[in-house]
C-alpha cells in the first residue's frame, strides 16, 4: 500500500488489488491483466488511483474522478503517477520489463508517459 498526499494535505492510501483490478474492468472494459505494460498512460494511471480511493474519496465528499483529480492538484500528478505505478509494479511484477504482459498487442499499445519504476 502507498500512501500519496495531495495539493490539499489530504492523505490517501493506493493499493492495487484484485478487487481494484475487478472493479476497474466491470466499469471500464479494460482488463488490466492483458492491458498493463512498461509504460501506460499518465490517464490510466490516474483512473486506476481513482478505483484504488474510490469509496474513500466518495465519503469524503468527491463525487467523481473528475472532482477528485481536481482536488489533486497540478503538481501533485505526477507524484501520484509514481505511487500507483509503484502499486502496478507490485501487483503485476512483468510490467517491470520493458515488454508487454502475454496477451497484449504491442503494437497498438499506447506509449504513454507513465513508466512502471523497477524497486
């Protein structure tokens, strides 16, 4: 679990797990399993944070991703584009490689700007 402070001193704590990776494909489509790769979209990075904090960020008050991306704030994105590519690269080891998971297409692949940092 990673923990990200945004623009406002709010803490959150992003954890990818099956049930992110669960709730993200019932509400994008987008299974993360065939889809994750050495480098994906800042977006995709941001919406994963999003399912990760998803009741959090609803209690307190923000109502959707885009009212809570809002209150992340411009310097803090690339902050949290790091916690949850630390949190991908647990979840999914072979996303530390520069090759896609089996199963993706590389050559449709997105080349993103959100590179998965190896520890």
């Amino acid at each position: 679990m990673a923990k990200f402070t945004d623009a406002n001193g709010l803490d959150w704590h992003i954890s990818i797990d099956l049930g992110t990776v669960y709730r993200y494909k019932q509400e994008t489509g987008i299974d993360l399993f065939k889809a994750v790769t050495a480098e994906m979209p800042a977006s995709t990075l941001w919406e994963l944070a999003y399912f990760a904090v998803k009741a959090e960020a609803k209690q307190r008050g923000f109502v959707d991703i885009a009212a809570w991306l809002s209150g992340i704030g411009k310097r803090s994105a690339i902050p949290l584009s790091e916690c949850v590519a630390g949190e991908i690269a647990d979840f999914f080891p072979e996303a530390k490689s520069s090759e896609a998971l089996p199963g993706s297409d590389p050559q449709t692949g997105d080349p993103g700007v959100g590179k998965i940092a190896s520890d």
